[in-house]
C-alpha cells in the first residue's frame, strides 16, 4: 500500500496553485481521504498540489451576518470552538463526531466537502444552511449554493481550473432549533445514513438526507417534518425506493430521530 | 520451596500481580519489531496477487528491463510447495505452491515477487507486470462446493472437501422419548485475525556462519524454522530464526507463509538482505482468515432440560489450502471433540468436513473452533429452554458435569481436570438483578439476557496431537536456566511472548523456585539460535508447558548452588536449605548469597569440592504434565443486551464473566488476557465480516470497512476469578489466554435472542449486525 509515483508541488500563492489546478494537478488538504486513495492507488495523480501552506487557506472571519470558514479549517478547529456564537455550537457538535480527534486534526472541512463523499459529515450537514461554496478560479471567486455543490459520488459543482477557497455560512440567532443524527456503528465508520434539521425563527425549517448512494436531499421546507416526525420521515423515505430494506429503515430513522432532536434543542 | 525475602517485600513469585517487566520498553516506544530492522543493503518485495478466484494462469509478462527483479514460481528453482498433512483417514493434501502455479485459487494468492530498494518501487514494478489467465468457476460457498457440478479447485480430487469424519451413533429412538427436540442451521462469518502488527520477514544468508538468518514476526519460531529448512532443502542447523518484538498473534503467527518462504529464497539467491512487511491490505484480503463455520445442530432433552443426546451436522470453510503446520483439518478435528461442552452429554452424533473454496486458508485463530462451537451449543440450548418453558439457567444446571465428578472424562474421552462448573454459572447469575430485566421487558423494552458457559482445554500434548499426524506434535516442554557469573539467573526458553507477559511471569516462576528478585532474572526467547527447541506459544500452552519446565530447571539449578553453597559454608548438605535468594544454614548462623555461588564457579574455581557437579550453573530441564490431555479452564459469560428496534443496532448494557484459570501466576496478566480475549470475542459477535461477492472478491480491504471493536465498543466488564487448581500441573496454573474470545458470540447472541422471542425473532448468522437483527425481526413480524 504505497503510493504510485507522484509529484509534490506546494505553491506560496493562490495563482500559482491555480496555474497548477491548470496542469491537472490534484489538490491536497488534510489529506484524511486522498492520502488512502493514493496509498490504495485508487488514486494516481501526477502531482499533488498541497494547499496547506497558501494564505488564509485556513481560519474564520464574520462579516455583514455571515461567516466565511476558510476550506483549510481543520474539523478539530471547529470542534474547539473557531466559529463563534450558535452557528460555531452547531458545527463544534457535527464536527467533534467525525472520525476520531486524529483524523479531526488534519482533516479540513473544504477537503471534506470538495472529495464529496456521499458518507462525510459536512456533505451531509453543509446544505442545510442557506450558504455558499466560494470557489476561486482565474477570473476569481464564484459563489456556489451548498445546496447544489455536491453533484453525486465524488462529484462536485467545482470546474476543473477552480479550487473551493472558503464556505460561507450565515450567522444563526440563539435560538435556532436544530437537530442532528447519524448511524455509525462505531466512531471512524462510514455513516450508513445521516439527517440534520435546522430551524430559524421566521425561516421554513430545513432538512437534509444523506449517505445515501447520491447527493444529498436537501427538504427546503421541512415544516411537515417537525410537525409529524415519524409519519412524515416515513413517507419522504418510502419515496426513495430503497432498495435494501435495513439502509430504508436506518434513513426513515436517521430522519425521524434528527426531527426529534431539533425539537429537544440539541447542540 | 517458597521464596521468603524481607518480611515486608511484596512479593513476586506465583500469584503476585506484578507489574509486566516487559512494559518498561513497550510503554515507551522501545519495542523493536521486524518493520525497525533494516540491513544495509536490502531489498523490499511486493507481491503481485492474483485478481481473481479460480483461473487457469496462463503467463506473467514482467515489465521490459525489470525481468531479473521479479520472481514466478518457474524461477524458483529448488523451492518445494508447502504441504501441511494430517494422517486422518481420508484426508487429502493440497499443494500450496509459494508462488502460483498453473491455477490460481483464491485472490490474493501470490503470482509473482517484486524486489526493489524500496517497497513503493516494489509495488511499480507488481503494477507494470501483466496477467494472462482464464477464469473458472468460482466456489465461494462452503455447502455449495460439495455440489455434483461445482468447479473442482484442485482437479485431482474427486470433489471439494479435504477431510470428512464422522461419529456415527444412532439417535433414532430420541425422537419418541424425549419432552423436547430442536434443530437449528447456524453460521458463524470469515472473519480475520488483526494483530497491530502484520506479518513480517527480513532474512539474510551469513557467508560465515552458511546460515539463512530469517527475523520472522512469528509465535513460533522453531516451527518456521523447521518448516523452512524442509522447504528450502536446507540443513535445518543453516536456518536461524529470529522472532523479534511481535505485535500480537492470536494464531496467524504460528502459519509458514508462501511470503516467507520466497523471502527467504530470494535473500540466498540474490545474496541481499530481503524484508516483506506485510500490509493491511495484503492481511485482509490474502491472508489472516478465520472462523468460518455452518452448523446443522439438533438436540433433544427431558423434560427437566436433561440432554439425552445432540446430533451435529458441521462443515467449516477450510479455503484453498492446507497450511502448515495446523493442517486444514484443525477446526473440523476440534469440533468432533469439543461438541459436547462442559456438559454430561449421553449419545453424540457428529458429522464433519473441511471444505475446499476458492478464499485464503482458514487459520486458527484464539479459540480456534471452540468461540463457533460454544456459540452453536449454547445458542441451541437456549432454543431448547425456550421450548421447554424452563429457564436458560435451570437448562445448564441440568446437564453441567459437577464438580464432584472431577477428574471426569466425557463421551469423547476428553478429560476435564477439575472446577466447579455449576458454581461458575451462579455466581455469573448472582451479579445480575434478574428480576428488574423481566419486568423492563413486560414493559415492552427490547432488552435480554444471555449465558454462555465452556470450559477451554489448553496445554493438551503428545497424546492428543499424535493422531492427527499433523507436521507438528508438541513433546517435552525445555527450558534453560542459568546462573550469571554476577550472580544473575537468565531463563531462556523456545516458547514466544507477544502480550502474554511471559517475560514476567516467567521470571515469577524462577522467583518462586529460587528467591532470585525478578529484577535479576531475564527471559530469553525469540531465537531458535539462543533457545530450547519448542512448538511455540499456541493452545493456551506456555504457562502450563514453559513454566513447568522453568520451574523444574530451576530446581536443578537450585539443587547445584545448594551443592556449592554448602561447601562454602562448610556445612553438610543436610544443614542447609535455599531461601531469599541464599544459601543458609538451617539454624541461621550464617548464609551466602547466590552471586557469592555464582562467583566462585565461574570466576573462583578453587573453592569448588573437588567432587562438585561438572554441569555448573546451568540446566536444561523438560517437563510435562502427566497426563498430558491438557487443563481445563473454564468461564461463564453473561450479558444484558439492549436491541434499538428502530436500526437493529445493539449495545451491551453490562457484562460479567466469572473465569477459573487454577492457580494464576499473574492475575493481572490474566484479566488482561480475558479482557483482550473478550473484546475479539466482542468482535465476532456483533462486528468482524469479511464478506466476498459471488466472484470470490473480498470486500472489506480496509479497516473502514472491516469493523473490529475498538475502545468504545468494549463495555466495563466485571471479572470474577475462581481458584480451582488443576490437580496435573506445576503449580496447579491452567491454560487461559483464549478463553476470552470464545464466549462472547455465546452469550451475547442468547442475550439478543431472550429480547427477541417475544417479537417471534431469533438470530443464528454471525455477526449480530444491526442489518441481521433487523431482518430477523421482521421476519418475526411477518410469521
């Protein structure tokens, strides 16, 4: 389980890192999914571009009611607390469950999103916020709905010569609701099917289905869901024709579950 | 002769829980492991595997201009395939080529090896090679591979079995007597052994010495050793083995691997040092495979829950390949003879075979067949109870071999050297609040609770062994024990410590013969150059074999000082007596030391009576048991069990076993040795599956997707230990390190089954996934 040959560039700027995006580089973050992918030889680029050393790849700023996470925050940046206020409690819950603190310490969220892994956590959870992907390409940065970012398995809205920069998510008052729940056997599996529901006090409640074998399905009005959990789970998932009646229950539960939680105000 | 130091010294001879001397290096990182050694000058190899199940292989093209640095099986001149025999009747061998020849039978079998200065290098090179075969049918189903048109994987056998026994006894009449009949068909899953550390080789050829030096992770190096030597058409004396620090075993480190085998050859031909570090890939997928059984079980009881006899229907998924040196035939041989359990069993029919697929050999694995035979008796007696309107307790109590019936030799001829069977069982009970269980369960809560009770032979010997004819037959038991010339005791002895502690308990053992301080005692092993000869650490054995045989060294060894010490205290042999590390006069007016003794023979000579013992400070002692059938540990798990009905996902609420080891050289030592067990058997129980499609592929490469239990997955569990020596061995100790493994899937599977009966469920496959259970509970639904 070694590596094909490969080779390493770590560009000082964004252009740079762009004109090698150009070459068809791959890039690299925390390297928790490419890393395996290339000691499998899943994966074999020609060059890695490591993205880690660019400015501000990493960090978090708020500004005119959003939140602007720089794609090179680690999970357990955001598990400690980098994002502030009710939005940071939000994602310090979701991320303190990723994998173990190990992956968590190099782990980034852009990586995370930009591999779009049916499975990961931020694909799952991200499009639930009324946000955006910022990628950056040549003519600089583009704005991308969260809600139309991952495409399908491994299969994202960033075109080839652009690389995510940062995810901006808007700021949350106190009292939005919001509840969150995955299936995992043990901490570090592959989630077998994750839920998350966030209500804003003058907004449609949101929902968001996911690990499933295609992008996320994102319920932008989940009002019925929060008025009648476990019937209305029932009936969303009955719509996707599962085919494996244990995943069918898992999601219908996931569902229901992460419904139950906005209502006991989870963290 | 008990050690008496200082009154106030704590003491450290058996029984006390020392603390593990080894963990001075582990803990910090000191460990050396064949993955830290490199020579100067090696070469690393990479496999090239073979992507399909069954095929004909037509030719291997390696990459143009790396033609003489990768290796087929038609370039290994000399090299001889490897056959691991058995003499039961009707066994048939298999050739296991080191690298693939003519067929491919299973994926990942090696094709082809790669050396290269670096293993990154070696794996380009694997990857540039092309593969020309023909596929063949595929037999990845134990019981389809004994159909009439199943695809024959070696073809000159007539079908896909290496071995079929039977224990024939007609139970024909049971049917009219008994209160109470059940069958069920059971599955235990393949799973695979996970030791932190892979396999590893690194070996050499010393021009001077015109020995291959093979540094092997391996639990019994003089094993491989013999095994190579065979292999290779070598002098055995030109092969040393090294077994350095080794990161767990569990049973894949007794195997001779093809990898070695073509390491070695390669190290001699190439004259480089040659290591191959094996990958986790490489474990899940080609090699570290276990378990894999199908049960048909039909019991028939009394109407108090008395067995009047069991019929046995098993077929174990033996792989392609018979490997050496177990032989594919030791599970299946075990289940004939383990069946009956701890339990007074009447008649017992039971039928075997070892079938032949298309996956990696099974390998035996902690526990061996006992963890899929104790979970396929105990789940059946349950069902029995369940139909008998009695208790799972009461069942047991019935049939349970009581201890004064001990020694007692079952219908098998198996002997069980003594405990209290029954008392295990109630004081498992005991720790329970029973009653609270039932009434959360009238409440509608899918909770259960669930026993599994076995007793676990270990340490069994020649007149067990010899039967089967297998490459290898455990004998006498040696150890060396030696004085230092400062007066240091160093113990050297052919068995392999790789977590079991034998570097302390050991040293308590020479400390309880001799008083020498464990501080000053070092254990020896891991060499064939340095060490007795020995079959290794396997079956529960080394604290009963080597402890025994340290123990008798030691005492000669003790008797020789006392010889010398006497005449440096100018006193009759009668007069003196070997006590805290000194030689003393009885009536204590005088005393010198043991590095006094050790002194004056090495570096004193002149002091020495002119008729002293010639053999020194030194012995080389055997030892074993008498009889020999081996110990008889035994324990009892129980288990709450709590079902979420929604995913199928089950979590353990509280877990006890209640274990007897006889007499514990170390009880610290053994609780880690069940608790470690106990999470394996947590293991194969609700996680471990190595699943394959119906092409033969494996399709859990990765540790992502083989589940094993990990820190959260492991509950509290209490521990309770018994003391019921064994009336056979040295210090009355037992073989107990793989009884935590065996009852896990027993008990915990009873547990999940109590909370599901009433919903008209019941589990028989193993793992109890979420995806299992929640199938068997709709299928209790529909009924």
């Amino acid at each position: 389980m070694k590596p094909a040959p490969f080779g390493y560039a770590r560009p000082g700027d964004w252009p740079e890192a762009l004109s090698l995006l150009r070459d068809g580089a791959r890039p690299l973050a925390g390297g928790q999914s490419l890393g395996p992918m290339l000691n499998l030889r899943l994966a074999q680029p020609a060059t890695v571009i490591d993205l880690r050393h660019l400015p501000g790849f990493a960090g978090v700023a708020v500004q005119d009611g959003y939140c602007r996470i720089g794609a090179g925050t680690s999970h357990a940046e955001i598990e400690d607390g980098a994002i502030p206020g009710r939005l940071g409690a939000i994602l310090a819950g979701v991320a303190r469950r990723i994998a173990y603190r190990a992956v968590r310490n190099r782990g980034t969220i852009g990586g995370s999103l930009a591999h779009a892994d049916p499975a990961a956590d931020w694909v799952a959870v991200l499009p639930c916020f009324d946000g955006a992907a910022i990628a950056l390409g040549a003519s600089g940065e583009r704005r991308i709905p969260l809600a139309d970012f991952v495409l399908g398995l491994m299969e994202t809205a960033l075109r080839p010569d652009e690389v995510l920069r940062a995810i901006e998510l808007p700021v949350l008052p106190p009292e939005a609701r919001w509840g969150h729940w995955k299936f995992c056997r043990k901490p570090g599996e592959f989630s077998k099917a994750t839920a998350c529901v966030l209500a804003v006090p003058g907004e449609p409640p949101r929902a968001v289905l996911a690990a499933l074998d295609m992008p996320p399905l994102v319920i932008a009005d989940a009002g019925a869901l929060l008025a009648a959990p476990e019937a209305e789970a029932a009936r969303i998932v009955a719509g996707l024709a599962l085919r494996d009646p244990w995943r069918a229950a898992l999601v219908r539960t996931a569902l229901h579950r992460a419904a139950l939680a906005a209502w006991e105000m989870e963290e | 002769m008990t050690a008496v130091g200082a009154a106030d010294a704590p003491p450290q001879g058996v029984g006390a829980s020392l603390r593990r001397k080894e963990d001075a290096r582990f803990l910090r990182g000191r460990g050396r492991y064949v993955g830290d050694i490199t020579q100067a000058g090696m070469l690393e190899v990479a496999f090239l595997r073979s992507p399909v199940a069954h095929a004909r292989l037509l030719g291997v093209t390696k990459p143009e201009g790396a033609e003489d640095r990768v290796f087929t099986a038609g370039d290994l001149l000399g090299v001889g395939a490897i056959r691991a025999a058995s003499n039961l009747a009707g066994f048939r061998v298999s050739e296991q080529p080191v690298l693939a020849r003519g067929k491919l039978r299973h994926v990942g079998e090696a094709i082809a090896a790669c050396v290269a200065p670096t293993r990154a290098e070696a794996e380009d090179l694997a990857a540039a090679c092309t593969l020309d075969y023909e596929e063949l049918p595929v037999v990845t189903d134990m019981l389809a591979a004994r159909a009439p048109d199943a695809a024959l994987i070696h073809e000159h056998w007539p079908d896909n079995a290496f071995l079929e026994t039977r224990r024939e006894e007609d139970l024909s009449d049971l049917d009219g007597i008994a209160a109470a009949k059940v069958t069920r068909r059971l599955r235990t899953a393949r799973h695979c052994m996970a030791p932190l550390e892979g396999r590893g080789v690194l070996a050499e050829w010393d021009p001077r010495l015109e020995q291959l030096i093979v540094t092997s992770s391996a639990q019994m190096p003089h094993v491989i050793r013999t095994g190579l030597a065979e292999i290779l058409g070598l002098d055995e004396a030109q092969v040393r083995v090294i077994a350095p620090d080794v990161g767990g075993g569990f049973g894949y480190k007794g195997i001779l691997l093809p990898e070695e085998v073509v390491s070695a050859h390669l190290a001699m031909r190439l004259d480089r040092p040659v290591r191959w570090i094996e990958d986790r890939l490489e474990q899940l997928t080609a090699n570290a495979n276990c378990r894999e059984h199908h049960y048909v079980v039909t019991a028939w009881a009394d109407r108090e829950g008395r067995l009047l006899g069991v019929e046995v229907d098993a077929t174990v998924d033996a792989g392609a390949y018979s490997s050496y040196p177990f032989s594919a035939c030791l599970e299946a041989a075990q289940i004939g003879s383990i069946f009956p359990g701890p339990y007074t069993l009447p008649r017992f029919r039971c039928r075997t075979v070892s079938a032949c697929t298309n996956k990696p050999p099974i390998l035996p694995y902690r526990g061996v067949a006992r963890t899929g035979v104790c979970y396929a008796m105990e789940t059946t007696l349950d069902a029995l109870a369940r139909q008998l309107g009695i208790g799972t307790d009461a069942i047991r109590l019935a049939n349970l071999v009581p201890p004064e019936a001990m020694p007692y030799r079952n219908l098998v001829g198996k002997v069980f050297d003594s405990g209290d069977y029954p008392e295990a069982l109630r004081r498992a009970i005991a720790c329970f609040d029973l009653d609270r269980l039932r009434a959360r369960q009238a409440a509608g809560e899918y909770v259960g609770f669930g026993l599994g009770i076995f007793c676990e032979q270990g340490a069994h010997g020649t007149s067990v062994y010899h039967g089967w004819g297998i490459p290898m037959v455990p004998g006498y038991e040696q150890a060396l024990a030696r004085f230092t010339p400062d007066g240091g005791l160093e113990l050297r002895t052919g068995v392999h410590s790789h977590g079991q502690g034998l570097e302390t308990t050991l040293a308590q053992v020479a400390h309880e013969v001799l008083g020498v301080p464990t501080a000053r005692i070092r254990v020896v092993h891991g060499d064939t150059a340095l060490t007795p000869y020995s079959t290794g650490t396997w079956g529960s054995r080394a604290m009963v074999m080597a402890g025994g045989a340290v123990a008798e060294a030691c005492r000669l060894l003790g008797e020789r000082a006392l010889a010398i010490g006497a005449v440096l205290l100018q006193a009759g042999p009668e007069a003196v007596e070997l006590a805290g590390g000194a030689v003393r006069r009885r009536d204590g007016s005088a005393a010198v030391a043991l590095e006094e003794i050790a002194r004056t023979w090495y570096r004193r000579p002149q002091h020495l009576a002119r008729d002293v013992d010639t053999g020194g400070l030194e012995v080389t002692a055997g030892y074993r048991p008498d009889p020999d059938t081996g110990t008889h540990s035994y324990a009892c798990h129980a288990v709450i069990a709590r079902i979420d009905r929604d995913t199928g996902a089950v979590a353990l609420e509280d877990y006890v076993v209640v274990e007897d080891g006889g007499k514990l050289v170390n009880p610290m030592i053994v609780d880690g040795q069940v608790l470690g067990g106990l999470a394996q058997g947590i293991g194969t129980a609700l996680y471990e599956e190595m699943p394959f499609d119906a092409a033969g592929q494996p399709l859990a490469g990765t540790l992502a997707d083989y589940l094993l239990p990990g820190a959260t997955e492991v509950p509290d569990v209490r521990l309770d230990h018994m003391e019921t020596p064994s009336p056979w061995t040295r210090f009355g100790q037992k073989g107990i390190g793989e009884s935590g493994a065996i009852g896990p899937p027993a008990a915990i599977v009873n547990a999940i089954n109590d909370a599901l009966h009433r919903f008209g469920a019941e589990l028989t496959d193993l793992p109890a996934s979420p995806a299992r259970v929640l199938a068997a509970l709709e299928a209790g639904r529909r009924r």
